[in-house]
C-alpha cells in the first residue's frame, strides 16, 4: 500500500495547489495540517482558498476531498491533542476508502506529532498559573517558555505558533503540565510518509506573502472579523488566533489605524514564515527526510518530480 505523502513548506508556497494536483494524478485526499483552517467562517485570514481544492479537467470540475478543515467554531481553543485524535480517524477513513492520504500544511508541530506518533493528553486549564501570568507581556512569557522547554527537552511550542499572550500563557501551561505529569511514548504507531517540501526564495516568498495580504484584505478580511465579532466572539478570543485575526481585530475595534495595521501585519507573517522554516530544519535535524522542490516549477514538473520519488521509495 502507498504510504502517506506529506507536503510541508511556509505560508505563500504553494502547498495545497501542489498537493491537490497530486491528488487528482494519484487517488488522494487531502489531510490538512493547520491550526487555524479548523474553525468554521474563519475563511479568509486564515488562508483556506478552498477553491484550490477543485480543479478542472477537461472542462469540468473535479472536487478534491479534504479533511480537518471546518471542523470547530470560533472562540474555541483547538488544540494538538485534539488534532492528532481527528487526524488519526480521517486518515483511518481515507485509507479505508483506498485512497492515499496526503498530509498537508504549515504547522510544524502538528505534521511532527502525527508523524511521530507522540503520546498526548488533554491539559487541564490551571487558573492559579493563568492569574499569575496574566499582565505579563509576550517576551516575559516567551522566555519562561524557553526555560521550560529547557528542563523538559521539549520540542513543542517553538515560537510559530506563541505570538500572543495568550497563546503562550497555554503554551506554558501546557509545558508545565507534561513537566509534572511526564508522559509515555503513544502507543499508536508513527506513520511513515514520503516528506516533500516545497522551496521557496526568500525574496519571492515576501512578495507573495505582501500581494497575497493585500488581495485578502481586498476580499473582505475585516469584513470578515467584523462577522465574527458580531456573532458575540470576544475581540480578546479572536486575537489569540495571532496574525491577521490578531492585528485586524485591533484595526477593526479602533486600536490600530489601517496602515499601521498593515505595516505590522506584514511583518509578523513574514516572521512567521521564517519561523515556519526553522521548524523544518529542525525536523531534519531532527531525523526526517525532507525532499525539497523548487516552488517556482510549473506545477506539472513538480508533480511529475513528487511521482519519481514516490516510485524511488518503493523501489527503495
């Protein structure tokens, strides 16, 4: 049986486009590995493009099935252990059906835990510690998460996805639990996957994370946040997504002007991307192999190319 494909890269690269091609060549569906496409209506900064998931053959289109998209509300706090609860059933189902899964995203840290297959328990909220943190600013915060990362050897909550009070307030919490309630190794297995990674220069990835949020913000994405807030999601909830719901959350209750806002916006994505691709080098340090292909190949080629490896590691 095929093995899982994996496709990994940073935001703007070109990922889901790539692995729906690859789908439609293969008899695949689609795995996503971010944690912010889980919430419903939270479609534009968070970068869905589910059009990218129907594509055009012979003139008529062809939907590409995808799962772990849409599937929680806004306001709530989705977390890793929850992802790889839902990944491991969707996976299960897609091979169930015969077809080959392929995981893809940019959340380091959830395409880890899957692959791995890591041992994980829900963490409870611990109120004490959440008072005692609460005032702190981001960078206090982030440097207790390093030092506790440092006692524990832990390789989550790299800051890709820590770029809010909030988000590391949990983040801490959560390291602090697993220190004083140390787990085992899941006893799930780990799933074998071929990696693809999709490579981007850094300078076109910059022009693409720009035109792509200037476009974004064209679509609606304040609208967007203004919906959100209007069904009676706290500023306060929206802001813990980080990124754009962060900063356009702040424009859109009158706390940034628009410029400003974008000025920041744009600075935090880039960050972000670069983060993103620490992560990676970090996973190959860490072990994984990670084929790199070029993102600026016409999309055949690049398909052509992932279908090569594919064969190589059969018959490997």
């Amino acid at each position: 049986m095929q093995k899982m494909i994996t496709i990994l890269g940073p935001t703007a690269s070109g990922k889901t486009p790539l692995a729906a091609a690859l789908a439609l060549r293969i008899g695949g569906e689609i795995l996503s590995a971010d944690s912010r496409q889980v919430y419903r209506r939270m479609d534009i900064g968070t970068g869905k493009d589910l059009s990218d998931y129907r594509l055009a053959v012979d003139g008529s289109p062809v939907d590409i099935p995808y799962h772990l998209i849409d599937i929680c509300e806004p306001g709530t706090r989705y977390n890793l252990f929850q992802y790889q609860q839902d990944f491991f059933t969707a996976y299960e189902q897609v091979r169930g059906r015969g077809a080959v899964p392929i995981l893809c995203g940019g959340t380091g840290l959830y395409i880890e835990a899957v692959l791995k297959g890591y041992r994980l328990s829900p963490v409870p909220q611990n109120q004490a510690l959440r008072d005692a943190l609460e005032g702190r600013s981001l960078a206090e915060l982030t440097e207790m998460l390093r030092q506790l990362k440092a006692r524990s050897g832990s390789v989550m909550h790299n800051t890709t996805d820590v770029d809010s009070a909030q988000r590391a307030i949990r983040a801490i919490e959560i390291e602090q639990y697993t220190l004083e309630h140390p787990m085992p190794l899941r006893e799930l297995p780990a799933v074998e996957s071929l990696i693809i990674g999709v490579n981007i220069d850094r300078e076109l990835r910059r022009e693409k994370i720009t035109r792509r949020l200037r476009a974004r913000l064209d679509e609606g994405m304040a609208d967007e946040v203004r919906g959100l807030l209007a069904e009676g999601i706290t500023p306060e909830d929206l802001t813990y997504y980080g990124l754009e719901y962060k900063y356009v959350t702040e424009y859109v209750v009158g706390h940034l002007p628009f410029d400003e806002m974008f000025r920041q916006l744009e600075i935090a994505i880039h960050q972000f991307a670069k983060r993103q691709m620490t992560w990676f080098r970090g996973m190959e340090r860490r072990g994984f192999h990670i084929h790199w292909i070029d993102a600026t190949l016409p999309m055949d080629a690049k398909v052509e190319a992932i279908l090569r490896l594919m064969a190589d590691d059969r018959n490997a």
